[in-house]
C-alpha cells in the first residue's frame, strides 16, 4: 500500500540522509521485539509515531524539544481534546513536521526522511504495518526503536518505559514510573486472589462513540476485554468476536450484565457520543450516558437496575496511568473487596508529579444513581 509513496520518495531520501548529521557518540538498545538497535547516546531530533503522553511522562516536558516530527493525525484526530490540551501548555507541538498516518496508509517515507530525525520511536502495531517502509527508513540513516504499551502486560509497559529512559537520559525517571506501575497493577491482582466464582460478574463493554441508536465495538481479549479479562470478571464478548467488534442487541439483553462500560473519548464532531477526557464536565458525560440507558430493554438489565453502568476513558487505555482505570474497574466489579482504592487519587498524583498539566477533566465516573 505504500510502494507509491516509497517510489516518490527515493530521491528525498538520498538528500536528505547525506546531509544528515554525525552522531556524537552511540549506544545501544534492546528494543521490545528485541531487535538490537543503535542509537546516537544524545539524540537532539526524534520522530515521534506514537505514545505521546508516556513519551512526555518520562522525559519531561522539555523532551518535545528533541522532537522534530509526528504522526499527527494519531494524536490531534484520534484525542483531539488531549492534543488541544497538551498544545495549549506545549505550544510548539503545532510546528512539528507531520509524516502521516501508518494505519490509513498515509505514513509519508519523504517527510519522515526530509525532517531528518537522529531516531524515530513506534510503536510495534506502527512498525509491523510499515513492512518494507520501515527498512527504507533505516536504510536512509534513521534507526528506528519500537515500543509496546497496546501489548496491555506489565513486562511490556515496564520494557517500553525503560527503553525511553535510556533514550532520551532520563533513566532514574523512568525507573520511578515503571516500578510504581508495576506496584500498583500486582497490588490489583494480588487481592484478587482468592475471590469466589459467584463474585465474578457479567461485563459488557462497548464504544460509545456513535450514539445510543448505533451498536459500536465491544472487545475481547484486547483493549478493555484484556482488563476485563485481567480482573476476572466475566466478559460477554469472549466467544463471540475476535479482538473488536458489535455484539447484537439480543444477545446483550439474554446476557444481562450485571457491569456495563462505556468507554468515551474527546472525540470531534461527534455530537451523541459519551465525552470523556481532558477538560470534560462530568455533567456533559453523564447526560450522554444517560441516553443509552433509553435503549430497548437496558431499562430491565441487572446493570441499569443496580447502578453500575461506568464510563472509562478511552484514550488512557495503553498508558503509563492506566493503572488507574485497573483500579476503577477492579472497584466497579467488586466494590466491598476494592472499597478503599482511590484511582482518581491515583489519576491527581500521576499527572501532578509527571505531566505539564494537573489533572482536570473526566476519566472514570459512574453514571448518577449507581452505589458503588
């Protein structure tokens, strides 16, 4: 899909890796498919395709100095109200270089090169759908270093942590964050031991991106299926689809869930979707929720009935504070063995010690009437 663009941009890319600067002095790192990777020990200019809140939790904010380039349109399209957010406290975030976006095909080889990078970070997903493209990147003097926080495993948030430390010098940094997750994720699992069979309940998840009139994703084994699965608890969707997908109406209502999340974003131009994120009223959130409890039959659901329909924001799934949502969802589901938990405690302190901005905004919730 990309041989196109490859071929359009053979001659760029000859320029522009001859006229690209010396390295100092290299190191090397084991990235998480552990492949070797040499990098320069200082890197001054970083190609950013992915994780744009870990990078900056661990190299600080100054870090998006070093940064030349991005994939834009996976931040400013996919969490605009996040990308609004963190452009209004790091301005220069709006003249990166765009190089276009992997998954739709529109990942540019020629403005990758012409910003010329001394590395670019992707994520795994980013790097295995570039195929042949990523070569030619490396083969134009830009090593490329690969990160994995969608893998949804301690090992992996941790490996992925400690590669940017290294790479961008902020190593004692990074070791507070990957230990403090790990922390707080085997803290989770370990009281969960234990916990009898009738404890687990029904979970259906579901996407509230288009309105209650449209059926969105449900997941499994994957996203929130993989929390969900993580906790125990019984997620409808296992059986039914592979990785994401709609789950039909009837089958939801035979299920009867005794949880139901919506996961909401800050999406754009979506006027019936649950709005969570960066600067959200929690009002705003709950009046969309409260519109899916109008649907065919959720008024007689276990869930609806017993108040325990939550939201769950979207875009911090796969983050270094998605340890918080682990332990929303581990209260939701089991709310006497979890009831001293506090994950908006544990939202407020990560992005007061870690990130530019303090916490402002909606997360987690749950919806007016539940009483866990």
């Amino acid at each position: 899909m990309f041989k196109a663009l490859v071929r359009g941009a053979a001659a760029a890319v000859l320029a522009a890796s001859l006229a690209m600067p010396a390295w100092a002095g290299n190191i090397t790192l084991t990235d998480t498919m552990g492949r070797t990777v040499e990098v320069p020990e200082d890197p001054q200019r970083i190609l950013l395709g992915f994780y744009f809140e870990d990078f900056m939790a661990v190299a600080g904010p100054e870090g998006y100095d070093r940064v030349v380039a991005i994939s834009k349109d996976t931040w400013e399209g996919w969490r605009n109200l996040q990308w609004q957010t963190y452009t209004a406290a790091i301005p220069r975030l709006t003249e990166l270089a765009d190089v276009g976006e992997v998954d739709s095909g529109t990942f540019s080889l020629e403005a990758a090169v012409a910003a010329q990078p001394d590395v670019a970070v992707l994520a795994a997903w980013q790097f295995k759908a570039l195929g042949d493209v990523a070569d030619r990147l490396q083969d134009a003097g830009v090593p490329i270093v690969v990160l994995d926080y969608n893998a949804q495993t301690v090992d992996m948030h941790v490996k992925s942590t400690e590669i940017l430390g290294q790479l961008m010098g902020a190593e004692d940094r990074a070791k507070a964050l990957a230990d403090e997750y790990a922390a707080a994720v085997a803290e989770v699992e370990a009281r969960l031991a234990g916990l009898p069979e009738g404890a687990r309940p029904k979970v259906y998840v579901e996407l509230a991106r288009k309105g209650k009139d449209t059926v969105d994703n449900s997941y499994s084994g994957t996203q929130w299926g993989s929390v969900i699965d993580q906790l125990q608890a019984k997620n409808i969707a296992n059986g039914q689809i592979s990785n994401w997908g709609k789950l039909s109406p009837e089958y939801v209502l035979a299920q009867n869930p005794q949880v139901i999340l919506l996961a909401g974003s800050g999406w754009a131009g979506r006027d019936e979707a649950v709005i969570m994120g960066p600067g959200v009223d929690s009002a705003l959130t709950h009046a969309r929720m409260q519109a899916y409890m109008a649907r065919p039959g959720w008024a007689d659901l276990d869930a609806v009935k017993g108040g325990r329909v939550f939201g769950i924001y979207h875009g911090g799934n796969r983050t270094l504070y998605d340890y918080a949502f682990l332990q929303f969802l581990a209260k939701a589901m089991y709310p006497e063995h979890f009831a001293d938990l506090d994950p908006q405690a544990a939202l407020d302190r990560f992005f007061a010690t870690y990130m530019p901005v303090a916490f402002k905004g909606t997360y987690i919730t749950q919806l007016p009437g539940g009483e866990g």
